[in-house]
C-alpha cells in the first residue's frame, strides 16, 4: 500500500509538470517568438482555458504528502519555506499577469504584464528544477529530521544545474506548444525556437545524468528493478522524437511530453524508495518505508485520492477535447 501512494504522488507531481509545463513554457519563450500584441494575446489565449486547471494537480499533490508522508511535508517545508514562499508569490504574479492583461487596451500595460508573465514563468521553472535537484542530491537532515542547512547549501552546482535543464526543457515545451496552437509568423519562429532549443536540452540532459551517477547512483535501483531502465531511454526517445519531428508540431508536442515524462520518471526511480535523502548519506533521510502516515489513514485516503484523480482526470480530457483544437489566429 505503501507503494502504491508513492506511485500515486509521483504520478500528481508528474501531471503537473507535463500540463502546467507548457504554460510556463508559453511564458519563458513568447516573448521571443511572439512580437506583435496580436502574437502574445494569441499566445496566451492558447492556454487561457487550461492554465489554471492545470495548477489544480500541484494543489492536490501538497495534499496527498501531507496525507501520505506528513513527516516528510514537515521537513521539506523547514527546509524550503523560503522558496516555497516565493514560489507562491510567483504563481499569483503569473495569475495577475494572465487575468488582468487584457484590461486596460495601453501599450505600456501590456508590455507590463507581459514582462512579468515572462520572468514569473522562468524564475518558477528554475526553482522546482533547484528543489528537484536538491531532493535528488539529498539535504542535511537532523535527529528530529529538521533541515540543519542554510539557503546557500540549496544554490549547490548540481541543484543549479538541474535549475538550468527544468528552464531549457520547459521553454522547449512551450515552444512546441506555441508552434502547435498558434497560427502565422509566431508559430513559425517557435518552431526555430524548438531547433535553437532541443541542443541545448540534450546537451544539460546528458552533463546532468552524468553528475547524477556521482551524486546519487541509480545503480542500486536498475540493478533491483531493471524494468525502470525503460524510463531513460523512454526520455532518449522522446528527446530524439522531438528533433526528428520538428516540421510536425503535434509530434513534437507529444515528443517533448515524453521527454519530460521520462526524466520525472528517472528521478523517481534514482529517489525510490526515499522521498528526501539525507546529505551526504541518503541512510539519515526520510524513505516511504519508515515515515508513512498510519496504515488506517492510507487505507481511507487512497481510495479516496484515486477516485478523485479519475475524476479530474476525466475531466481535464473533457476540456482538452473541447478546446484544444484549431489555432489561434494572430491577426
């Protein structure tokens, strides 16, 4: 059971990155690719009926750790309040910045909100990236597993670098997207942008899986598991999918969800079965075997978690089938 609500948390954090993804991807990117404010309205309507939806799965990804591994929720937050903090702060910057652009029709306005749209974006992608760095990496945990670092310990080079990788590879998805929802001089200049792009991704990708075997090895898992090796080369292809298919935007779109979809995969298999590693040794951190919540509060929450993301599930299908089709025009 206990398996299975780890399964369930990876599988919320990871629907949270492949749809809200491409939104922060929308924001990293279309400032470059889209110049005209026809362009960037176009832009952002492409993801007006999904954005907000798609926050829902970080919400509710909260509150299954809290559930599922209270302890581990304790800690992560004695250790990350201050970039939890300002990861919510930037969420309602990109929220105003969606809402109120089209307000007020003022050049100077616009440009406001779109600045803001794009820094908010950016910054977001580059914090989950350091914190996913830092979980991967491991923290240094007390005896009552409080965070015993500071907030340089967090700006490691590991951390910082899986930062660079989560921007790059959601500016990659962004553009993918833009070149798949948007019609004329926008959609082609995030195709080039998706060209320029899926180098540099492959190139972080690789330093980065490199500097993981040292940081912390997957060795043990594979060895164990050897069925988790389909995660990597699920991301390889993916990867190889997006510069094969890029005169294609919808295969390119898928491509790059399964490029994401494969390295969350990775980290999740390196982590099992921990949640947070200790620093230097991942033996002091919090693993799903010796931190659960009690056998009675997992019996009554997973059902009830499973249903619930069925429910939602189905119903994000709904809105994507109802809306995701056509272009937006740009003009």
């Amino acid at each position: 059971m206990i398996v299975v609500a780890f399964i369930v948390l990876v599988l919320m954090l990871g629907t949270y990155v492949l749809l809200d993804g491409y939104d922060l991807g929308v924001g990293i990117v279309h400032l470059f690719v889209a110049r005209t404010d026809s362009e960037r309205a176009a832009t952002i309507a492409s993801i007006g009926p999904f954005w907000n939806g798609n926050e829902v799965w970080l919400i509710a990804a909260g509150g299954a750790l809290f559930g599922f591994f209270p302890l581990v929720y304790a800690s992560a937050f004695s250790g990350f309040y201050l970039p939890f903090i300002v990861v919510l702060w930037l969420l309602m910057f990109r929220g105003i910045a969606l809402e109120l652009r089209g307000h007020i029709a003022n050049e100077l306005w616009y440009r406001f909100f779109d600045v803001t749209f794009a820094l908010a974006s950016g910054l977001l992608a580059l914090l989950f990236g350091v914190a996913l760095g830092n979980v991967v990496r491991g923290v240094p945990l007390g005896r009552s597993h409080y965070f015993e670092g500071t907030f340089t310990f967090l700006l490691n080079p590991y951390s910082v670098g899986v930062g660079l990788l989560a921007v790059a590879a959601l500016a990659l998805h962004g553009a993918a997207w833009i070149a798949m929802r948007v019609d004329g001089p926008a959609a082609e200049r995030a195709s080039r942008a998706v060209r320029i792009v899926s180098p540099i991704v492959a190139v972080l990708a690789a330093a980065i899986t490199y500097a993981t075997f040292h940081v912390r090895s997957p060795w043990p898992n594979l060895l164990a598991m050897p069925w988790i090796a389909l995660a990597p080369l699920a991301s390889c292809g993916g990867l190889f999918g997006v510069i094969a298919t890029r005169e294609q935007p919808g295969r390119t779109f898928a491509a790059s969800t399964l490029f994401l979809a494969g390295m969350l995969a990775s980290a999740a298999a390196t982590l099992f079965p921990y949640l947070l590693p200790g620093f230097p040794s991942a033996d002091g951190g919090l693993s799903i075997y010796t931190i659960p919540a009690s056998p009675n509060v997992l019996a009554t929450m997973l059902p009830v978690v499973i249903a619930g993301l069925a429910i939602v599930g189905g119903y994000r299908a709904f809105i994507a089938g109802r809306f995701a089709r056509g272009r937006f025009p740009t003009v």
